[in-house]
C-alpha cells in the first residue's frame, strides 16, 4: 500500500508546519499561548502588532522568535526622543565616484522590524514610521520604493504613565491590527525562568520552520477562508453595539470592521478550518478593538466593556 506523499506546498503541509512554528514559540515565551496565536493570527492577517506592558516581560523576545521561527530578516529599532525620520527610513547621500545620490536604506526595509517603545520618539518619527506601515512604501527624493513582503511591524510601547512617553494618537492606534498584552508569567512559567535563568531555550538558538514565502502561501490561503453571511451579520451587530455604547466616544469603524474579519479568518486558519466561525470573531476582537474604542470616561477598562459586549451581543 502506497503512502500519501504530502506536498510542501499543500494545505495541510502548512497547518504542521504551523504547529511546529506554535510549539516552538510556546518553548520560548512560556506560559502565553494566547498573546502567541495573537500575534501569529496578526502576521498571518498581514497586520501590524502592537505591545503595550511593562519593561521586561518579554515583548522583545516575542518579536525576535517570531522573526527566526518564520524565517524572516528581523531588525530592531530603540525609539528615542532624538530619533529622526530619516533614521527609520534611511537618506540619500552623495556618491563622488559615480557623481549621484545613492540612498542607504533604513532598518524600515526588513520584513520584521522591532519598534521598542515607539512612544518615546517624537510624533514627526512616529508618523513616518506609521505612515510606511500603511503605505508599504517609502518616498525620498521623489522615488517610491516598496518595503519587502512580508512586512511586519512589532511596536512596544511603555505605559502612558512613564517618563517622556509620547502617546500615539486614535488615528495612528488605527494602524495596528492588533494590541496585546504580555502581563507577568504564571508562578509556574515564572518558577522555570528562576530555575534555568531564563537559558531554557534561546532566541539566538531558534531555527527557522518555515520562510517568507512559505508564509506568502499561507496569508493567500487565509485570504481565502470562507465567511458566510450570518457571519458577517454578527460582525455588524458587534460594530452596531460599539457605536451605541454610552460609555464609549466612537464606535468600530468600517476599516476596523475589514480588519475584524481579517483576523477571524486568521485565527480559523489556525484552528484548522477553512470558514471562519463566530468563536473566531469572538477569540480577535478584544485585541482588535480595545485600542480602537476611546472610553468617555478615562477609568473605564475597555477590555472589560467588550468581553461583556460579546456575551450580550447575539450570535445570529
């Protein structure tokens, strides 16, 4: 009896190899299997992420395995008060020997870039770097050059509270397909760290599982996930009860309802399945939406608001 060979390029190739990309990252940032498949489900919706937590929990970790787990040039940028747009984006400078300007690219143009703690720069630097993840483009001496695909922005940014922090705007916050939250390890992660000294499994030591182009594959393949209409009536009625919450200033709009749908059908990819379900919706949309809904009142915990908002909010 002759044994089904399994193509590279096959669908059910890409979900082990997924998996293995999974295992290998839970070996890294222990006790977070739901901020990894956040974030996975966001490279895979071609997002951008974001990190808001406190110094030391592991967002820089998660950026660079995510980057050596698919295969990808990772380059990390540390925002500062006196970082310029030109440092991100890189400048033209003046050739002698060939008498023309030849532009030295900035650390933009990787297909992984690290922006730990975007709000120390200067809105100026923040909005050069914004504007390059929604463009996929830089524009310098009048030429337009593409960023490489798969482009992946992972910006960390430090609690509003800290010292010379800048924070972005609701309009910039827009750009980011998702926020997570890292928070402290469980006693149990946290005990294993204390016993191996964090040595349990280095980043540096990670192999790739997969390429960009493996991952190309996989983000047409998500593209392709099926959402059938009762689908998209509930993520109506979500957008329809966040734009009538009295507690919130303005509702999801509807480039934020094209993005829920994406990472739905992102994380229905990762579950395995070819149509996306109202659970997926369910599993993104605190993520999506909690950077994207300003409360009228500064105290109100917005991720609170919406896990209360799924549970009333009827699936059709």
């Amino acid at each position: 009896m002759t044994q089904a060979v399994t193509s590279p390029s096959s669908p059910a190739h890409h979900a082990a190899t997924l998996r293995a990309a999974l295992a290998q990252l839970d070996g890294v940032i222990l006790g977070k299997p739901g901020q990894i498949r956040l974030a996975v489900a966001c490279l895979l919706a071609r997002g951008h992420l974001l990190i808001e937590d406190q110094p030391g929990v592991g967002k820089t970790t998660l950026a660079g395995a995510l980057a050596r787990t698919f295969g990808l040039h990772f380059r990390r940028v540390q925002f500062t008060a006196d970082l310029l747009p030109a440092d991100l984006t890189g400048v033209s400078v003046w050739d002698a020997a060939t008498a023309t300007f030849r532009f030295l690219e900035g650390p933009v143009f990787s297909e992984v870039l690290l922006a730990d703690e975007i709000n120390r720069a200067t809105p100026r630097t923040q909005g050069a770097l914004l504007e390059a993840m929604e463009e996929r483009q830089v524009s310098e001496g009048g030429v337009t050059r593409p960023l490489p695909d798969p482009f992946f922005v992972i910006a960390t940014q430090n609690p509003a509270a800290f010292v010379g922090t800048s924070p972005l705007p609701e309009a910039q916050l827009d750009r980011f397909l998702m926020t997570v939250t890292l928070g402290y390890p469980d006693p149990r992660a946290e005990r294993t760290l204390l016993e191996t000294g964090g040595r349990s499994l280095s980043v540096r030591d990670l192999g790739a599982v997969l390429d960009a182009g493996t991952l190309l594959s996989m983000q047409r393949e998500v593209d392709g996930v099926h959402a059938a209409p009762p689908l998209l009536d509930y993520l109506q009625r979500l957008a329809g009860a966040t734009r009538q919450h009295p507690a919130l200033a303005a509702g999801l709009s509807p480039r934020a309802l094209l993005a829920l749908l994406s990472a739905a059908r992102a994380w229905a990819y990762l579950e395995g399945r070819r149509m996306a379900l109202p659970e997926d919706v369910q599993a993104v949309f605190p993520a999506l939406a909690a950077h994207r809904l300003p409360p009228r009142d500064p105290g109100v915990n917005v991720t609170e608001l919406l896990t209360r908002m799924l549970a009333e909010t009827p699936i059709p």
